[in-house]
C-alpha cells in the first residue's frame, strides 16, 4: 500500500471524517471509502464509532463559538445603546422615577409609599428619586427586607444598607416569604439578597405620587 493508503488508514481509525482526509491528502472520496472497505469488520465499528463522538464534539464547539459569537455582537449592541442614556436631568429622574413607581410600586394606600424590588440598580435610582425629587428626609426612609430562609439576615442587611445609604437602624425586622412552588427549596443563586421594601409614611407625598402616575396617564403622543 502507498504512502498515502497508510496515513489515510491511520487518519480513518483516528476518528477523521471523509472530508478531512481528502483535504490533507488531496485524494478522492472513492479512494477513501475503497481504504475503509480494506479494514476489518472490527476496525469499522471502532471507526464509526470514533466519528460519532468527533462529530458530537465537533457539534459542541461550534455550538459554543456561535453563542460567544451572539454574546458578544449582543454586547456590543447594548453598550452603543447604553451610551445614548447619558446623564439624567432633574426632569429625567421625575419622570423615570413616577415611571418604575407605577409600574413596581404599591398604590392601594393613602398615607404610605411603598416600593419594592430586588434590584440593587433600581433601588438606588429609586432612592435618588425620593431624595432629589420628592426632597424626603433620611429620617423618613423605612426600609424591610423580604427574605427566604436560606438568605443570611445580617449579610443582607449590611448589603441593601450600602445599596440605600441607610442607617441598618432605620431597617424593620426582616419578614421571611416562602413560595409554594419552590416546595420549601429556593436556588441560592436566586435574589441572593432578597427583596427591598422602600417605605415613606406621608400623606402629602403618597397623594402627589398619585396625582403625577394620573398625569402621565393622561399624556397622549
């Protein structure tokens, strides 16, 4: 057997495929299969075999380079666009601020504003809210977590009081949730820190909310 015939033996019990082969020997798709035809039944088998597993391994990597791929033009796309945001004027944050507000926020009181989520970026936005826009005093934040059972209370409140800037002291006792479709289980990697209740006690504020979430559904465009 040629030289050739020899390397493309070895090439076919290593697993390569038809085309592989051709492309590093330069010789036809017949020649190849007339090589395969030689071997043993035993050899066959083992060969097929071993050009499944390369082409399930193949399959994977190509699967992961296309979602790199994705990923990254995605990431691109979005920072372009977060680069249109800039900075918010004083009117920005106010209309921002009513926006999440009614969306997220409790509006079945007359004397209490009550915001929650779990996000520490829009609780931040949401306290630079209250403070810029509706001038509400430090004294007057009181925040509660909402929390599972396996979120450790002490880590959580040293958190969300570095997301608010509020004192720990101003924080009420933390309230424990449990969900009926997590059967008592809860992904340790889910709301790690729990869920931030904003709480502000003033009439006068709670009706103004109120009265600027009526305003902007009046707005026609």
């Amino acid at each position: 057997m040629s030289s050739k015939g020899t390397l493309g033996i070895q090439l076919l019990r290593q697993g390569d495929s038809y085309n592989q082969i051709k492309s590093q020997l330069r010789v036809a798709k017949g020649t190849i299969s007339g090589w395969f035809s030689s071997l043993s039944l035993e050899d066959k088998e083992k060969i097929k075999a071993l050009r499944i597993r390369n082409w399930r391994k193949n399959i994977k990597r190509y699967q992961k380079n296309r979602r790199f791929k994705t990923l990254e033009q995605e990431r691109i796309i979005q920072e372009k666009a977060s680069k249109k945001i800039g900075r918010l004027t004083l009117r920005e944050l106010f209309l921002v601020g009513i926006s999440l507000y009614w969306a997220e926020g409790a509006k079945g009181n007359r004397w209490q504003l009550q915001f929650s989520n779990s996000d520490p970026l829009m609780v931040r936005l949401m306290m630079e809210f209250f403070r810029k826009v509706f001038q509400i005093k430090e004294s007057k934040f009181y925040l509660q977590m909402v929390l599972h059972r396996n979120i450790d209370e002490n880590k959580a409140l040293n958190y969300w009081s570095q997301v608010t800037g509020i004192a720990q002291r101003q924080f009420k006792k933390a309230c424990y949730s449990k969900s009926k479709r997590s059967k008592g289980k809860r992904n340790k990697k889910q709301l790690p820190y729990g869920t931030l209740q904003i709480r502000i006690l003033d009439k006068q504020d709670t009706q103004e909310m109120y009265g600027y979430i009526f305003g902007l559904k009046q707005i026609k465009t």
